[in-house]
C-alpha cells in the first residue's frame, strides 16, 4: 500500500503515461463530431449532475466566476453557464472549439468566453481570479498532477472541483476492452491515484459517486469505438465486427446506452 506522496506520483505518471501520449489534442480533434453527439443525446447529463452536486454542495452560486480546463463541447460548461455569472473555458483542440462555440450559440448564452489553448502553469490568469476552477474527464493530460492542483489553487479564490469516470462500471465494457485486446491502461481507475495525491499532499478533498448512462446514436458509438482502437493499433475486420456487434446489441431505436459512474472531488483552494 502506497503511503507517501511522492510514491503516488510516480505511480500515477507511470499509470498514465501511455494514456497521455497517445490521447493528444489531435485525437480528440478528430473524436469532436462523435463526442458532440454524445453529449447532446445525452442532453448533458453529467454536467447537470456535476453542477447540481456543486451547488448543493456551496461550491457554485449565480455570484461566482468558473474557469473550466479541457472544456471540449461544453459538456459540463453550459450547466456551469447555467449556474453562474461567467464561465472561462480552455480547449485546445480546435474542432472541439467550433463545437462548444456552436453549443453555446443555441443555448443563447452570452457568459462564456472561449480560450483556444492549452492551460498550463504559465497560463495567463490573475490569482484569485475565479470562485471555482474545475477540470473533468481530462487528468490524464497532466502527468505532473500536483503542479496542475497548486496552478489550480493560486487561481481559485474558492473551490477547485476534479470529475473522473470511475472504474469501468459496465461489465459489458470491460468485455469488449479484452476483444479487443484493449491495453490495460486503456481502462485504468484513475479516481484512487488523484485521491491519494490529493490527500497525502495534506489536501483533505470530497468525494462522491454519480451514477449516470452514456447516450449516443449508432454511428457514433461505432466512431467511438473504432478510434479507440486506432490509438494503439490498425483495426481489422474482425475488430470492426466486434465493434459492431458490441454497439447493436446494446442499442435501442438507434440509441447506444452504456451505463457509467463518476467520480466528483472538490476542496478548497485555501
């Protein structure tokens, strides 16, 4: 059992370190179209979900300025919008961008600007600037987490909020990572590394699970899946047939439901 800060650390840079080199901001340009489709069939649920916990949980008012890291289509950033005065979101990814532009103009929200770039340490953010700062589904970009977190913290005046997928909560996702003989870092828990860094660099953060159902159309599942696949290897046919029997069986009316579990951590920045 890991008890030092510094050995989770390793561990977690060791546990990421595929993850992060093949998942770069040129994959996700090009997951943009199918993860939009996603995140709208699924009516931002998460994101609901994420914002309600916040709020109910004082870290989120109508008052407060949010700066959100890895904001992609705007699943969690419209309900932030929703909920507060003024949302600054950073996406790299350019395809990504159009699209969370294109959320935001038919929700006919004028609260959020749109930084096209990468946040960093040397990001170009007063201190104390925001009530909350949140980064979701995007850890694995940050290999040195806790310079991330101390980033975080000088920025935030309030709370600062991290949201991962649990485990792999569908067993009939762990079945197809093995088909497809997926590596195991592909599936990895990330939820305890973040914990135990947090909590051994003498930060005490909150942690709840929020249950919740992936939604998306055929197509974009097979999409999903299929440029998963493409960040370790070249599929072949008979990947793509497990691929498809995987997405049809779990459809219905032209909709792909894989159940998740999320993983919701704040603290504040002080």
């Amino acid at each position: 059992m890991l008890t030092e800060l510094s050995a989770w650390t390793t561990a977690w840079r060791e546990a990421i370190q595929e993850m992060h080199q093949v998942s770069d901001t040129t994959y996700w340009d090009r997951r943009a179209p199918d993860y939009n489709d996603f995140i709208l069939t699924s009516e931002y649920s998460y994101g609901e979900a994420i914002t309600t916990v916040l709020a109910a949980n004082g870290c989120l008012s109508a008052t407060d300025h949010v700066l959100e890291i890895a904001a992609g289509v705007g699943a969690v950033t419209i309900p932030l919008a929703r909920r507060s005065a003024h949302v600054t979101a950073f996406e790299p990814a350019p395809t990504m961008a159009d699209f969370l532009g294109a959320n935001i103009s038919a929700f006919g929200l004028t609260n959020i600007e749109i930084r096209r770039e990468s946040f960093d340490s040397n990001t170009d953010c007063a201190p104390k600037s925001c009530d909350l700062i949140l980064l979701c589904h995007a850890a694995w970009h940050f290999p040195d987490f806790i310079e991330l977190v101390k980033s975080m913290e000088k920025i935030s005046r309030g709370y600062c909020c991290l949201a991962d997928t649990s485990g792999l909560a569908d067993p009939d996702t762990e079945i197809i990572h093995r088909q497809l003989n997926l590596p195991l870092t592909a599936g990895i828990d990330r939820v305890p590394y973040l914990f135990n860094q947090l909590y051994f660099s003498n930060r005490r953060p909150q942690l709840t699970h929020i249950p919740w159902t992936t939604r998306r159309s055929v197509a974009s599942a097979l999409a999903m899946w299929t440029m998963v696949l493409e960040k370790y290897r070249r599929p072949e046919e008979t990947d793509l047939a497990i691929i498809r029997d995987h997405v049809l069986a779990r459809s219905k009316n032209g909709i792909y439901e894989s159940p998740s579990l999320m993983a919701l951590l704040w603290w504040p920045s002080a």
